[in-house]
C-alpha cells in the first residue's frame, strides 16, 4: 500500500449513508430563499445564528429543537420545493462521496399539504428516481413513524411502507425523543414491517441508554439502530450488539450537539469498534447540526486519530449494512479498497 504524506481525501472515500432525515438534509441556503419567497419568518437561530446552538437534555431542549425542524419544514409548500430539496440532497451526498442513500421520512409530517400519505410517498419516490437519474447517486427511502404520536398512526404507517416495500422503500423507522412513549407498543406496526421484509431501523440509545436498545432488539427485533452509541455503556449488551451484527448508525457531530456527549473525543467510537461493532457514520440533519457526511468522517478522523485503514473500514461497514443490491455493494467496496490502495 502507498503511504500517503498527507491523509487520502474523505470526500473521496466512496460510503453509505444511512442515516439522513428528510427536512433536515435541506441546505441551508434553501431555507433561507423558500421562507424569503413565501414571507416566513424564520427564527433567529435559522438565519443569523444558525446553525444553532442545540441541547436535548431535558425536554425544553428537545421541544426547541423540534420546534426549528418544523419551522424547517414549513418552507416546502409545492412539489417542486419536494423535489429540489431530494435533488439538492442527492448532490450534496455525492459531493461527500456517497454512492447510496437511504433517506428517512414521515409521510404524516407532510401528509395535509401535499394530499395524503400515500401521495406524498408517491411523490417522495418519484423525486427520488429523477434525482438518482440526474446525480448517479443510488437512493433508497426509509418510512419512519414518530413516537410522539399514537401506536396506531405507526401501524398506518408500517403498513404504507408494505405497500411500497421492493418499489423504493427498504426499511422502516421510529423516530423523535427517545423518553417519549413507550417503545414496546410500537412493536405491532414492526411486526407488519417485519412481514413485509423490511428492515426495520428504530431510534434508540441516544437520548437514553443501554435499556432503549435493548428494547429495540428485543420488542421491535431491530436490524439497525438509530444512533445506539450509548450500548457502550453495557459491554454484554454491546458484544450481543456485535455479535447479532445489528449495526449502529453513528451521527457524532449530532451527538454532540444535543448534548449527549461533551465533546467529540468523548464520542465512544473507539469502543464500538474494538468490540466488532458494524457502525455507519451519518450526517443526521445537516440543516439542524452544520455538518453533512464527509464532516463526520473528518471529525473522527480527527478526534479519535484514525488512520486510512479504520476509516475504509468505516465506509465498508456503511455499504454492508445498507439495503443496496448486491451487485452495487460488490461494486463499492471494489471502490473504497481503490481508494486504500491509491
């Protein structure tokens, strides 16, 4: 292998991306031209003091940080505003050196402006296929009820994602403040995802810790968490973690931000990965945290003081763990031992 004076580019690294919110993979620069077009006021902490200064530790915390993302959300009001924001994103990835995306999104969120769940997911997935076209970025769609509402409304939800499953839709999720709710009472709407050959992705031990995640193992029978990083806490719990390969879809730029962790050299990533853990790095919600995919990486690399080898092997966990075909996964991994080589 050449040994490089300089570390090799991250944006170069072809990776995964498997953990991306919707309205919050927006750019910056497209909330502040939507909102001007249509005369939103946009908070502070979205203009001049943005990215803000987020914290999750309690629930005003929380409660402020969901407030923005549905202000976020708010400045997506015709189809084409769906579909610049699915571009831009796409862009945005491939820029970073993704080469597959796996998207999240709750239809509900959008569902009374743009007609419906099912239409809104139709016009989801179309925005998607023209995006994929446009940049060569594989995009795959993540349906994820939030557990702020009623177990039934993910159930309708589980069930739309059925309906879509091998149509663009890889996997379903549970999503928002992880002390809200009782996890095992969505484990229904998991179970008809589950049917249905889903990959089933709830959120789980970020805001609280090892018991959320095994929670999510044993109640919803997860394939991947989002975020887990707290399971290194629990060294049984995170040896089951390794062993069942259930992996951890790692946002530490977000971490930091809400307040779970102090700094980004407390972000247990070291930990995860001396057990065998398969960890995905991911950007979480960019417009919210300032930082897209490559900048996780970076931080990383950085914090932890990794060398090429440990981040190839990042990004060759990402690609394993994603729900692309075969063939392209063959075709990626080709790509980051290039890379490695190069």
């Amino acid at each position: 292998m050449t040994q490089h004076p300089e570390p090799r580019s991250l944006t170069a690294l072809p990776k995964a991306h498997l953990h991306l919110h919707f309205t919050g993979s927006m750019r910056h620069t497209t909330l502040l031209e939507l909102a001007e077009r249509d005369g939103i006021v946009l908070p502070d902490a979205l203009v001049e003091d943005w990215p803000p200064r987020l914290s999750a530790a309690d629930e005003k915390g929380w409660f402020r940080f969901q407030r923005l993302y549905d202000v976020a959300r708010s400045v997506l009001r015709t189809e084409d505003d769906v579909r610049r924001l699915v571009r831009e994103t796409a862009e945005d990835d491939v820029a970073d050196g993704s080469h597959w995306l796996e998207i999240q999104v709750d239809p509900s969120g959008y569902a009374a402006r743009f007609g419906g769940i099912t239409a809104f997911t139709d016009l989801v997935l179309d925005a998607v296929r023209d995006a994929s076209r446009r940049t060569g970025l594989g995009i795959a769609v993540v349906i994820a009820a939030n557990r702020t509402r009623h177990p039934m409304d993910a159930r309708t939800l589980a069930r739309l994602a059925a309906q879509y499953a091998g149509r663009g839709v890889v996997g379903f999720g549970l999503s928002n403040d992880e002390r809200r709710g009782a996890t095992t009472e969505f484990a229904a709407a998991f179970k008809i995802a589950e049917r249905a050959g889903l990959m089933l992705a709830p959120h789980g031990g970020e805001l609280l810790g090892p018991a959320s995640v095994r929670t999510c193992l044993d109640d919803l029978h997860a394939d991947r968490l989002g975020h887990g990083v707290r399971v290194a806490e629990d060294p049984a719990l995170l040896e089951r973690v390794a062993r069942e390969e259930v992996a951890l879809e790692v946002c530490p730029v977000s971490n930091v931000a809400l307040g779970v962790y102090s700094d980004l050299t407390s972000v247990p990533l070291p930990t995860l990965l001396e057990a065998g853990a398969t960890v995905a790095l991911g950007a979480d919600d960019p417009l919210l945290f300032g930082s897209r995919l490559a900048g996780q990486y970076a931080t990383m690399r950085a914090a932890h003081d990794l060398d090429d080898e440990q981040l190839a092997e990042l990004a060759a966990m990402s690609i394993r763990a994603s729900r692309a075909p075969e063939d392209t996964k063959s075709s990626m991994l080709g790509e980051v031992k290039a890379w490695l080589a190069d």
